[in-house]
C-alpha cells in the first residue's frame, strides 16, 4: 500500500468506525454516546503516519480516529465502545478511555488538556533511555486555555524534548466558538515557548502528514518539541447526546459549507476510483467483522467490577461491609 | 543503635532507593540545594538526568510524572508545601490513580509523591497548614504518614517500590523525632499495616503521624489509672482493620486523634467501622481539628484549632468513665 492509500484507508476506517458506532449508540449498544471525530480524519491520519509502533501518543474525548490511527485494532476497540470484556481495555474504558500500551497509545482522555503533559513525561523518558522515539499530544482548540497545558509547553521547551502537541482546531470548545474563547492566536500560544509552530489544513491528510514528518524528525533529531494547529470542520455532534438534545449553536448554513469540504474526498481524490473502491470494500468487511464481533462478545462478570484498581493487586473493602468481600 | 531524625530518614531512604534503582528519579521546586533537606546531596551524586528542578508547574510536573511512570521510569515528587496538592489533586486522584483500572491492567502508574512538612508548621497560616491525606484515603490512593524515623525510611522506600501512586505526608511535627534505630534492621515497611507502640488492656488510642508521640504522652500520663494501647495505622489507605480490631475487641473502647477537620475526616472513617464492625462496649471518640478549619496566623490561634494532648488525655478519660 502506497503512503497515499494508506491514508485514505485510515481515513476510511475511522469515518467508517464512527458511522458504525453511532448506529450502535443509536440502538442502544453503546451507552453513555460518544464524541464523534467525522470531520477531523485527516488530521489523526496524517499525524500518526510520521510515527512508528512505538511512538507515544496521547488522545482526548474525541478519540477514536487517534487510537485507530495508531494501529490499535478497531475490532477489539468496538468491543471497548461496547463495553465487553474482549474490548482493549476489557470494559474497563469505554470510548473516552481506550488505550492500547503495546501500540504506545496512552489513552483517550475525559479531561481537557490533560493528555499534554504526560506525553511529554513519556518523550522525557525516551530521552532519558537514550531512545529516538517521540511523543504526540492531541487536543482540541479548547485546550489551549487550560494552564496545565501552557505550563507544558514551558516544560517541553525548556527541556528540548521530543513532543509534538497538535491541537485540532474544529471552531468549537463543546458549543463555544474560538472567536469567543481564544485571546491571540493559537499557534502563537506555542510561539511564547520558543516552539516552532505551523498551522496547516486539517482536512488534507497529505498536508498534515507533511508538517508531521518535519516535527517528528526535529524531536528525533533532538530539536524539542514542535506545534501544529490543524484547521478543521467537526461534522457531526460534539456528543451524540446532541441527537437527542437538539442544541442549537451552528446554522444550517454553515454546517453544510462544513461539511462540503470531506477530508475523504480532498485525498480520495488522489487515488484512482478502482483503488478507493477497493480500500472502501475492505473496510466495510472489516467493519462488519467489527461490529459482529462486538456484538457477539461476553459481557464482563459484574464480580470482576473492580478488578485492576491497584496494579499491585490490592482490594479495599467492598461499599457493604468488611465480611462480604465480593463486589456485586 | 544509633540515633536517627526523622528528617534523615526520609533523606537516607531517598538516597539508598536512587542508589539501587535507576529507573528512581526525583522532581520538585528547590531539590537541587534541597531546601527541605530530604533532596540534599542528590543533584551533586546522580546528576541533572535524575534530580529535576522543575519550574512551579505544579499540574504539568505531576502529570509530567505519570508519563514518564506509564514510560517505565519510577518518579518521586517533592511538594514543599501541603496546599500544593490541592493544586494537583486532578492529577493525582483522576489521571494517575486511574490509569490501572481504566486501561483494565494494561498501566501502572509507581509515582510517590511526599510532603516533607505537612500540617501546621507554627506561623505559617492558612495556606501552607492542611493535613489533606483524607482526601486521598477517599478516592483510594495509597495514602501513608509515618511517625517514627524508622517507619518514615521503610515506608518512604515501599512507597517508592510500589507499583501504583501512594502520597507520603511526613507531618512537620514529625520532622524532627529522633529514635534509636538498629541502623542494619531499616528496611521497608509494609503498607497497610499498622503498629502497636505501647499495649493496654481499657482504651484503645488511634492516633495520625505526629500526634502518636501525644498519644504516647498521655498512656505515659495514665499510666497508673487507665491502660492506654497506641495504635498507629502508619498507612491511612489501604488501613489496618484486622489490626485495629484486634486491639478495640480487646479493650472495647476507642479514641481517634487526627490533625485534620473533623466533617468527612479519617477520624469519622475509623469510628464508623470501629461501630460497625468491632466489640464497642462504650460510645467512641475522636478529637480533631474542627469542622473546616483554616488555621490562624497567631500562635495562640493556631494551637487552637490543632488537636491538644490535654484534649486527648480528656478523651481517653472520659471514654474510660463511660464504662464504669
């Protein structure tokens, strides 16, 4: 597979991946929703084909496309939405949550910004082994107002290490505009550190994939850290809880001029349409393999609600009472 | 035997862990010249590679912490001050602590973070005086106050060993405690395990970090009309249940001491499982800080919202009444 089919493939997976999971949210098999990441492809597709295997990242809430991206299977990951024990982290994560270790994905996150600063502990460490692997740290446009993040930058800077923050900026914090909740410029957040930072068109994954690959090579070449603000159009809900809940904070009118840019297409183009059309059919198959998959798997024993609490093992009593140690 | 300080303790037990395990490294404010004399001489012996003077980011460096764990290295953070963690409690109780479960075992997250003087340190008011460790004893991190220098080596280097998070809090009142210690018999202690100081048959006394030296004083005080057992739990979370039931069955009464606020306090914990689960013959006791108390600047105002031995000792007392 060519560099250019392998994104749109990944592309295709995630796009597909979230229809898919939508539907199961729609029909009840996914609870709690899930933030879809239609719209943003390119941006998780490009980032993560600059990376090896044992790259770090680190995701947020909207996290599908990044896991995905990094080579984490999406059939164990549509168990994880289900909430199976055969899902990558066994139920025990959900959509907000998944994580595969052994793919260097450190998790999707539930708190803004919070992914920042362990990724750069992570590129610390391969620093300190003497390795060349690096870290990257997805966010959102909302993220660069929370101080944990700035405080981050500083770090990263400070100690020239190998982490590449991305912030995928989709207009919207939740329903909040940028125009309403950045002062100054989001890139110009990084520049304050001395970071390099380029804004890039987060709906061409070649585009992405081009500013990826030259801050990747600076954090393995011992440059530091690197900043790239990906411009893109969140298609569909921040929640799918929006489905339901018929907020009402973008027009009509804009979500179709939005929309009318896919990421699909501005790669797809590229491809010829025999080719697309083959990566298309082999995706649905393994969707459909997904999804079957998912659905067909056990549930976890309520017995083992709590089990990995404690690396270590440790139980705690349980909520009703010393004697009764089983958690039911 | 030779006599130890707590503070040297907690410095030796650093030392010795950075010197047996690379993978050990030290973050925080002001560690480099070690302005709280736990960190002192590590900068010069292990280098800049493992002993970070960070900037006063305190959420970034305690996250920062967690990646590097979840990398494989093993950090330490020191925080000068107890408030700090108030800062970081999102990084501790939501990111760090919950790795393990939420990737259903796929991550341990070994960081050990310790105050080198938590509690009251006199004038120092309302912002640098909390006691917070039942905050973390409430969401279930590993949550240990040592009271003697040899409890404060062996469970400074247990905390450091284990494999999920753990707060250390070494209570100012503690800092300067002397023991003569067998200096070969240091070694780890075990968490969750408490430790009887002095055996009594009418009350058993519970009492947090520094304030077993109280409770010691007033068994010392009693002595001749009441049988005090010192029980100190060494390690808030995971507690010793078994170890304080097999002391409150034997003397059927309790009396909690606890430097923190009173409302949702460990203290509150330790009574309601005493009552719900041990051979109470007469109501139990605690004496704490009042319900959220800020510590005042003054001496005499400080001291006033602290738990007294004369408060104590009145306790203990009256507990001992109750019954007759």
């Amino acid at each position: 597979m060519t560099v250019d089919e392998g994104l749109y493939r990944t592309m295709r997976l995630i796009r597909r991946f979230e229809e898919r999971a939508i539907e199961l949210v729609h029909a009840g098999e996914i609870v709690g929703g899930i933030h879809p990441y239609i719209g943003q492809e390119a941006i998780a597709a490009g980032v993560c084909a600059a990376l090896r295997d044992d790259d770090v990242i680190t995701s947020t809430h909207r996290g599908h496309g990044h896991v995905l991206a990094k080579g984490a299977d999406p059939v164990r990951m549509l168990a994880e939405l289900t909430g199976r024990s055969t899902g990558l982290n066994q139920g025990r994560g959900g959509s907000m949550h998944a994580a595969d270790f052994g793919k260097g994905i450190y998790g999707a996150n539930g708190i803004v910004g919070a992914g920042g600063a362990i990724a750069t502990g992570a590129a610390w460490a391969a620093v300190r082994e003497g390795s060349d692997r690096v870290a990257v740290s997805f966010f959102g446009d909302g993220a660069v107002n929370q101080g944990v993040l700035l405080e981050t930058f500083n770090l990263a800077a400070l100690w020239r290490l190998p982490v590449l923050f991305v912030c995928e900026n989709n207009g919207y914090a939740t329903t909040l505009t940028v125009a309403q909740s950045v002062a100054g410029s989001i890139t110009a957040r990084a520049e304050a550190f001395g970071i390099p930072a380029v804004s890039v068109d987060g709906a061409d994954a070649a585009a992405v994939l081009e500013a990826a690959r030259e801050a990747v090579e600076r954090g393995r070449a011992g440059g530091g850290p690197s900043f790239i603000e990906a411009t893109a159009y969140r298609f569909d809900a921040h929640h799918t809880w929006e489905h339901k809940a018929r907020v009402r904070y973008r027009s009509d009118e804009e979500v179709a001029a939005g929309r009318s840019r896919d990421p699909l297409d501005v790669h797809g183009s590229r491809l010829d349409d025999g080719t697309r059309a083959g990566i298309d059919a082999e995706v649905e198959t393994l969707m459909a393999e997904a999804v079957a998959f998912a659905l067909d798997s056990p549930r976890p024993d309520p017995a083992g609600a709590l089990d990995h609490l404690y690396a270590t093992g440790l139980r705690g009593r349980n909520g009703i009472g010393l004697l009764d140690t089983a958690v039911r | 035997m030779a006599r130890l300080s707590y503070l040297k303790a907690l410095q030796r037990a650093l030392a010795d862990e950075m010197a047996r395990d690379a993978d050990v490294c030290v973050l925080g404010e002001d560690i480099g010249v070690g302005v709280n004399n736990v960190t002192t001489g590590l900068l010069a012996k292990h280098g800049p590679g493992r002993v970070i003077d960070t900037p006063l980011s305190e959420q970034a460096f305690t996250s920062f912490a967690t990646g590097a764990a979840l990398a494989g290295l093993r950090p330490v953070i020191e925080f000068q001050i107890p408030s700090l963690l108030f800062l970081v409690f999102e990084q501790i109780a939501n990111q760090a602590h919950k790795f393990s479960l939420m990737t259903g075992g796929q991550a341990k997250v070994p960081v050990t973070y310790f105050v080198p003087g938590s509690g009251s340190r006199s004038g120092w008011a309302g912002q640098h005086s909390d006691h917070p460790y039942g905050l973390f004893a409430h969401v279930g991190v590993k949550t240990v106050v040592p009271a003697t220098p040899e409890d404060a080596y062996g469970l400074f280097l247990t905390a450091i060993r284990d494999d999920d998070p753990v707060v250390l809090f070494a209570p100012a009142g503690s800092l300067g405690v002397r023991g003569d210690v067998d200096m070969d018999a240091l070694g780890p202690v075990p968490l969750g395990v408490g430790r009887v100081h002095r055996e009594g048959t009418d009350v058993t006394v519970v009492a947090v970090g520094h304030l077993v030296q109280a409770a010691l004083a007033v068994a010392e005080q009693l002595a001749d009309q009441i049988s005090v057992e010192v029980f100190d739990p060494r390690t808030l979370y995971p507690f010793d249940w078994a170890g304080l039931a097999a002391s409150v069955n034997k003397t059927g009464r309790l009396v909690v001491v606890d430097d923190s606020n009173r409302m949702c306090g460990i203290a509150g914990e330790i009574l309601a499982t005493a009552a719900e689960e041990m051979r109470l013959t007469v109501p139990p006791k605690r004496v704490t800080r009042p319900d959220g108390a800020v510590l005042p600047f003054a001496s005499e105002l400080d001291l006033a919202v602290q738990p007294q031995q004369d408060q104590l000792l009145t306790a203990v007392q009256e507990v001992y009444k109750a019954s007759r």
